[in-house]
C-alpha cells in the first residue's frame, strides 16, 4: 500500500459511475478511472498502446477497459492487453478510497510480473 503522502485526491468515489470510465489529467498525463460494477476503482493510463486512444472512451467489461476503436482490451489491475492489436501494457496507478474519497498515486508503473 503506498503512504499517504504519495497520494493524490482525485474525487468522491460517488462522482464516478460503475462501468462508465472518466478521463482524469495528473500533470500531462492522461488517466482513465474505472469503477467496476462490483464497485471497485482502477486508473489505467489512457492511451492505448496500439492507437493513442483514449481509453476511457472505451468499454468497461468485468475488470478490462476495451478500446472503441480496434478492441484491444487492457486487464485493470495489470495494465497488461488481453486482446490484439495492442501488445505493449499500459501504466496502472495505485488507488485507494479513503473516508469515500479517491486517491492516486501520480507515478504509474508498468506491471513487469505476475502478481
């Protein structure tokens, strides 16, 4: 879990519809925050690694966000791609809810491993 400090508060987790994903900015980087509908909350960056889409333009499905424009669908937890034509993972960000609010941790990372 990352400390506190490391986190950023983004929103109320009521803020963010189940399975519908909101595009965030953190500095110049684009995120999509996804609220599964199990009520889980996942930021993926937002562009696909196949088209430079954006992602949370896409469809929220289970714990993957499928890009709308060549479906390639990225696993929420991993960043990793599922389907063609994406091949190269996408950075995942640390979320935590605290007291109903959203926080992130800016530094995405690449998952390298299985968990």
């Amino acid at each position: 879990m990352a400390e506190t400090s490391d986190l950023m508060r983004i929103c109320p987790v009521d803020d963010v519809q189940a399975e519908s994903p909101l595009r965030i900015i953190i500095g110049d980087e684009p995120i999509a925050l996804v609220k599964t509908a199990d009520g889980e909350v996942h930021a993926i960056g937002d562009r696909c690694s196949h088209g430079d889409i954006s992602l949370a333009e896409g469809f929220v499905e289970g714990c993957t966000l499928e890009c709308w424009a060549h479906g390639s669908k990225f696993d929420l937890t991993t960043g990793r791609p599922l389907t063609l034509p994406a091949y190269e993972p996408v950075p995942v960000y640390h979320v935590q809810v605290v007291d109903g609010d959203i926080y992130i941790n800016p530094r995405g990372e690449i998952v390298t491993e299985e968990a």
